[in-house]
C-alpha cells in the first residue's frame, strides 16, 4: 500500500508540472523551450501507469516493455537538466 502512495504522489506531482509547464508554452510569446518539460510530464505518465498496470495484471512483458518508455524518460530529463546547466 505504501508504493500505492508514493506512486500517487510523484503521479500528482507530474499533473501539477505538467499544467503549469502547458500554460508556460502556451502563453505569447510562444517558447519551444517549454515543450520539451511537456513532452518528459508525458512520457513519465505514461510510462508510471503503464508499468503499473503491466505490474499489477502480472503482465511481464508489458512490464519490459515499460522499461523502455522510462528509459526515454529518464534520458530526457537528464538531456533537460545538461541543457538547462549549460544555459
């Protein structure tokens, strides 16, 4: 029950980062710099419900297969951290 928790948690986070990141791009003048914090919310909502899912059906393939989409997540956010440092 707790990883149910803490899943929630970093789920709600996302949303939260994932709206005010929406707003941020949208707003004019529009700055691509903000698509990509969408683009890492999205992929991480989907790779957390996918593997979640896969997990608590006892898919395991869907479980490997998760495990490419939070590579890419995980990828992402660090090519976002290096951009942002190097900035």
């Amino acid at each position: 029950m707790p990883s149910v928790v803490i899943d929630f948690i970093t789920i709600a986070l996302a949303l939260y980062a994932l709206v005010l990141s929406v707003r941020a791009f949208v707003k004019p003048p529009i700055e691509y710099y903000f698509l990509v914090p969408v683009v890492i919310c999205i992929i991480y909502l989907v790779a957390q419900s996918g593997w979640t899912a896969a997990f608590l059906t006892g898919n395991l393939w869907g479980a490997k297969y998760n495990n490419y989409i939070w590579f890419l997540f995980n990828s992402l956010v660090f090519i976002h951290l290096i951009k942002g440092a190097r900035e």
